[in-house]
C-alpha cells in the first residue's frame, strides 16, 4: 500500500516527527535534501514503523496515495518557499502540503493564498515541544482550510500530545492562523522565562539564597497553582552542579540570552495589531540587553546604584510574595497574549476559540502547565470575555497576590535589581484598572503642537483649541 503521509526536512524535528507518526501506525514517506539523513532514519529507526524512503521529492510524491499529505519540516524562510516551489508542479488537485516549521504567518497567508489558486491545500501548522516534543507527541496548532483539517485531523491528534483523553490539537482557523496561534505561544514563553529569571535574581540577590536553596524554592511552588514544565525545569537547571568547578551550574553560564526571532516576530506582529503585549515585549528587550556586551561593560561599576541588593525583608514573607509577583505577572502575560489572539483573529477573520487554543498548550510543548485549564474555563463561562483579567478566578487570583505583587516591584527598585516583566505587567493592570488615564494630557499636547484634535468627556464631536489665538474651541 501507499504512504499515507510524507515528510521532508528530517534534521531533529522532522526525522522525530516520521518516527512519531511510524510509531502511530502511520505509513510514512520520507525524504530530505541530502540523502544521509535519510538513509540514517531508516537505518537507525527504520523497525519502528512502516517507512519509504524517497530519494528525491518526485518520489516521494510517487509513493504516496491520493489525496497526498506532505509535511515539510525545513529550515523555515526561503528554504521552505523553495520546497515548495520544486514540490507544487509535481501535485494534483486536492492534495495537501502541511508547513510544520515555524513559519511567520504573513508568509503562510501569502503561500496558502498561492497554493490554494491552484487548487491546493496548505496548511501552516505550529509544532511545539521541541525535538522531545515531535517524537512522544507534540502540540499542533494547525491553520489552513476546514476541509483539509477533515483529512489531517485524525493523523494529527493521533500523534499528538494527550492531556485527561484530550488531544493537544484543535484546528486554529484559516490560512496563518495556525502559526500565528504558535508564535503567540513562543512569546508567552519568552515571559514565562523572563519572570522566572526575574523571581530567581530577586530572591538570590535581595535575600542572598544558593541556587540549591532556589531550586528547592521552585520545586515547593511546582506544587501550586504555579506548576509547570517550566517551573519545574528552573528547579532542575538550578540544582545542577558544574562537573568543572564543582560550582552551581548555573554560575558558570554566560550572561547573555540568545533569540531566534519568534519573539520578536510575536511583539512587532502585536505592534501592527495595537496590542500592548508589554511582558513579552520586556522579555525581548531582557534578552537584547543581557547581549549588548558593549553597553554593559561600558556602565557596570560605572553607572551607581544602592550599595547593596540585600534589603532587610523577612525571609519566607518574601519568597511567598515573589511567587504571588511572579503569578500575578505570568497572568498578565498569557491576558495580553490572548488579547493578541483575539485581536489578529477579528483583523484576518478567523473565528479563533480562544479557550480551545488554552488545551492545546496543556501538554506536548513548553509552556504546558496547570494554570491553562484555568485559561479554559474562563472562555468557557464567557466567550466574549473581554479581557482574561476580569474574569472572577483571574481577578481574585491577582486580588490575593497584588499587595505582594507591589512589595515585590518597590523592593526591586529599592534594591537596585531589574524587575523590567514584574514592574511592566504591575503597569499594565494599574492602566487597565484605571477610572482616569492621562493620555487626555497627551491629547492635549497633541492638539497644541499639532492640531491633532481631541474628544470631550461631556459632547460628542471632535475638537481643536485656538491655541496661537484666543483659545476658543472649535467644533470640527
Ligand atoms: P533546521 O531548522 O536546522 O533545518 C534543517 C533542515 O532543513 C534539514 O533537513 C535541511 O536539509 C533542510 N533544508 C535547509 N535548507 C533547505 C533547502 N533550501 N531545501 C531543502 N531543504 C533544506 O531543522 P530543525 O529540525 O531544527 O527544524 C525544522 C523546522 O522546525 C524549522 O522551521 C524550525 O524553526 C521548526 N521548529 C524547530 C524546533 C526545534 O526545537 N528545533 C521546535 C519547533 C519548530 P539538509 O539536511 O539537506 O541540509
């Protein structure tokens, strides 16, 4: 019989991903650039599942039965337009190509729009979980068309994660929605990170812990609402001994976060929405910052600060006060990420139910932890929810924790430690909350230097103030 399903690409993921689907039950196609790859799959793996190995992408596209279902997992940008371009003549109507990397979804809109005037399906899904994630199951975040969904649908959620029965796979809506939905999910995690590392330097700095009394303080808060991959790996990386310097581990790590750009991607796409996306965006600027080695060595034990980072706090008041800032924070973060979500699915007309996208983050990818089912629940009592804040578990949530949450960001700045997510997110919910913004002064600048107009709070209309004359309003 034919091939079900094929992929092409096999470095980590793609080769982990045929492997998941063989394991599955799947027949599985497989092809990549260079041959080696290939040849080492079948070699290695090739008892696990029911492989064809193709040469090149005219064979592969042989060996599979109609519909075809193709899956590219290359290096994403121009390597994938240019799979794509050598793969499109050699299919037929009705046949499917699945972009699994991590593509920007403006290139997806573009590709499906192109694939689709020629009767094909492309279907921009969002992989999560890393090469770990591919081979025991993954969260996909697929995108494209609802009648290519019905044909991958099935193989999907089978070679996804499970969470409670539940498949960690919905389909996310049309065209770039898909990698969209997974690019948010990179920049929740990027602050996910960040307030982690901000919790971490707080209570090393402000009360002089060891990583391994911090590693311990992270395992403890994985047993509540906090619990997480993440959480639960900061214990394990802070707990790790250097076998060189028999030091902590994580004392011998260079200062200087790297990115790959979803990110980034994530904050300018929320830009172009008008999204205030503030905890991902001080997760960006964390990273460029920890990088920008010239600024650094040019202020440090240069520019001043307090003289010391200890600050005279009571101990476990404190860390039980880091761990309400750093959960008040986290539910900042995912609310603006949902609003994004939100915002981008009304501007491209994707229907996206943003509950459902909550459990397909509950298992098989980074950020998976328990607070999602939360996330969930809250759309469920409300659909239209305007803001994941003012639903009731969210708002007491951060009623419990806000009191701490403002110790927490003064003793920061009292103590001379940055705290760029806590003290942004506090922010965020303070305008958010806010009966009265002074963005009425900013309108009132506007409209001096540049007759930018303004509104008034007791008549409709538009106005612009005389203010090089007499100052009388006029009504526009
Ligand atoms: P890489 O991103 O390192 O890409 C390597 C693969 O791309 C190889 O199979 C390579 O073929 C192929 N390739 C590169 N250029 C071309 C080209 N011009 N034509 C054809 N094939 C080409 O591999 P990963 O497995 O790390 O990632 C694959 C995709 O999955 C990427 O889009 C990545 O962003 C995404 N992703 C990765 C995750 C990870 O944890 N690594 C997690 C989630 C998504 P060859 O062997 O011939 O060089």
């Amino acid at each position: 019989a034919k091939a079900e399903i094929a992929v092409t690409g096999l470095a980590v993921m793609g080769r982990n991903l045929a492997r998941n689907l063989a394991r599955n039950g799947f027949r599985v196609a497989v092809h990549n650039r260079s041959q080696g790859r290939t040849d080492a799959l079948i070699e290695e793996f090739g008892h696990e599942g029911d492989f064809t190995a193709a040469a090149d992408l005219p064979a592969l596209v042989e060996a599979l039965e109609q519909p075809r279902k193709i899956i590219i997992m290359v290096k994403a940008g121009e390597p994938t337009d240019a799979v794509i371009d050598e793969l499109v003549p050699l299919l037929d109507q009705g046949d499917i190509v699945i972009d699994a990397g991590n593509a920007h979804f403006l290139d997806t809109r573009r590709r499906e729009k192109a694939l689709s005037e020629k009767g094909l399906h492309f279907v921009g899904s969002g992989v999560s979980g890393g090469e770990e994630g591919a081979l025991n199951g993954p969260s996909i975040m697929p995108g494209g068309s609802k009648e290519s969904y019905a044909a991958l649908g099935p193989i999907l959620t089978k070679i996804s994660a499970h969470v409670n029965g539940e498949a960690c796979c919905v389909h996310v809506g049309p065209d770039g929605a898909g990698h969209f939905v997974k690019m948010l999910h990179n920049g929740i995690e990027y602050a996910d990170m960040q307030l982690i590392a901000e919790a971490y330097d707080l209570l090393r700095r402000v009360l002089g812990l060891s990583p391994a009394e911090l590693a311990d303080v992270f395992r403890e808060w994985n047993t509540g609402d906090l619990e997480s991959f993440l959480i639960e790996i900061t214990a394990d990386v802070l707990s790790q001994v250097d076998p060189t310097t028999g030091g902590a581990f994580v004392d011998v790590v260079l200062d200087q976060a790297e990115q790959k750009g979803t990110g980034r991607w994530t904050v300018q796409s929320a830009l172009d929405l008008g999204i205030p996306v503030s905890g991902m965006a001080e997760a960006v600027f964390a990273r460029s910052l920890s990088g920008d080695v010239v600024r650094r060595e040019a202020a440090a034990g240069v520019l001043p600060g307090p003289a010391s980072a200890k600050v005279d706090v009571d101990r476990d008041a404190f860390i039980e006060d880091v761990r309400h800032a750093l959960y008040s924070s986290k539910l900042v973060a995912y609310a603006q990420g949902f609003d994004a979500i939100r915002a981008a699915s009304e501007q491209y007309d994707w229907n996206v139910d943003l509950g459902a996208m909550a459990t397909i983050w509950r298992g098989g990818c980074i950020i998976r932890a328990r607070f999602l089912d939360r996330i969930k629940e809250a759309y469920d009592r409300n659909p239209a929810l305007p803001s994941l804040l003012v639903d009731d578990y969210f708002k007491d949530a951060v009623a419990n924790g806000q009191d701490a949450w403002r110790r927490v960001v003064a003793t920061a700045a009292t103590a001379g430690v940055p705290a760029p997510g806590f003290s942004a997110a506090l922010s965020y919910y303070d305008g958010l909350r806010a009966d009265r913004l002074p963005a009425a002064l900013i309108q009132g600048l506007r409209d001096l230097f540049g007759a930018h107009t303004y509104k008034r709070v007791d008549a409709e209309g538009t106005f612009h103030l005389e203010w090089s004359g007499d100052r009388s309003e006029t009504k526009s």
